[in-house]
C-alpha cells in the first residue's frame, strides 16, 4: 500500500521503519521539512516529502504529531489522498506536560480524536495512541503468539477500521475494537489500557474498565490553548 505519515518522532519513525520492512510504500513528512528527514529515508527507503504531499494517493494515513500541532497543519491536508483513506490518528491530549488546555475536550467533553476529527476534516482511526513506541520495532509476534501483544482501536468507519486492523496484523499486532469515536475515551490518556502491555484478553477487560472522568493530573489547567 501507498502510506503517508506525517510526524517523524518515536511512533511515526518506528511505524516508518516497519511498514518499509514490509514492503510499503512510505512517504513521511515533519513540519521541518524534508532535508530533516534524510537519515531515515536513507535508512529505510521512505520517500521524505513536504507535509502537503504526505497523503498524496495514500490509502492510509498516519496522523502523529502533538496534539496541539494539529490545527496548524495545512488546509487540506488529506486533499489527494486515496478514495476511502484511512487515517490513523495516534496522538494523545497532554495538558499539564505539552498541550495547554483545549476547551473543545475539557468544556465540551469531545474525546481527544474527535477534536482531531473536527480540524482534519476526515473521520479518524484511533490507533497506537497508548503504544510503547520501541514495541513496534521489538514485540511483533505471529498471529496466535501467546505473547503477542493487543491494542486498542476506535473508530466510526468500519471499512477503513477493518483496513487499519489488517495493517496493524501485518504488524505482528493483535487488535481489539474498542467502538467508535465517541467511545475512544477508554483509551485515552490516564485509563486502564493505556501503555497495557499484554493479550487480547487483558486489553478488552480493560477497556471495559475505564471510567469517563479524566485523572486530575490529564485535565488541563490555567490559560485556554
């Protein structure tokens, strides 16, 4: 498949790295620039491109940035991309250490991928978002491994869910759907699935676990973002 990442930190450059393994094609972006990107390119055959160009004929798309950084991406981001893209948002809303606090999420009470959903445009797949990004290079494991990892996914769109799953399978990923965006609350920041390293069991109990009232230290405070 052709695939477009735009973020080229811990998740996006572990997800560049592996999907090139498998033989995708991978054009990635930073709000750098490309000239930024040329060791990793080097070393794992990803086109480097301006973020403009990332979603361009992608089938998926890999939204990985800080939260904050979303409404500054350019309008018309996903313009070009595929008919029927998937887009993959793994981004995560972290108040007190990063973001400021966004009153959509905290007065309005949208879940974080919602929000992203709301600036991009496009419905979003949460994916990855409470994923150790070192595991995507260290832990894939064949389908029925008994220490092969399971994640959570959200999302509205079932086919481009049912596309994101089947990637993240190819991954060496087991996968549990965890409802649509609305829901993805269970798998934000402060839940009980978050950074759960463990099976298929263990991450549905889990997300059934979680309680809508988000951690004192995960809620924003001070001046609105």
């Amino acid at each position: 498949m052709k695939i477009g990442i735009i973020g080229a930190g811990n998740i996006g450059g572990n997800l560049t790295r592996r999907l090139t393994a498998l033989g995708h094609d991978v054009s990635v972006a930073n709000s750098r620039g490309p000239h930024t990107l040329t060791a990793l390119a080097e070393e794992t055959g990803a086109t480097p491109v301006p973020v403009e160009e990332a979603a361009r004929g992608a089938e998926i798309v890999v939204v990985t940035i800080p939260l904050k950084a979303v409404p500054d991406l350019p309008s018309g981001v996903l313009d070009g991309a595929a008919d029927g893209v998937a887009v993959i948002d793994t981004n995560n809303y972290y108040p007190q250490q990063r973001d400021g606090r966004i009153a959509a999420i905290e007065d309005e009470g949208l879940t974080e991928s919602r929000w992203v959903e709301r600036h991009l445009g496009h419905p979003v797949i949460k994916a990855f978002n409470g994923t150790y990004a070192q595991d995507i290079v260290d832990r894939p494991r064949p389908a029925g491994d008994p220490d092969r990892l399971a994640f959570p996914v959200a999302g509205d769109d079932e086919a481009a869910k049912a596309k994101v799953r089947s990637l993240m399978d190819e991954l060496g990923f087991d996968t549990v759907d965890a409802g649509g965006i609305d829901e993805s609350w269970r798998q934000q920041p402060g839940t009980p699935v978050y950074g759960l390293r463990d099976g298929v069991e263990s991450v549905t109990k889990a997300l059934a676990e979680a309680s809508p009232e988000r951690p004192a230290d995960h809620r924003g405070q001070g001046q609105v973002a």
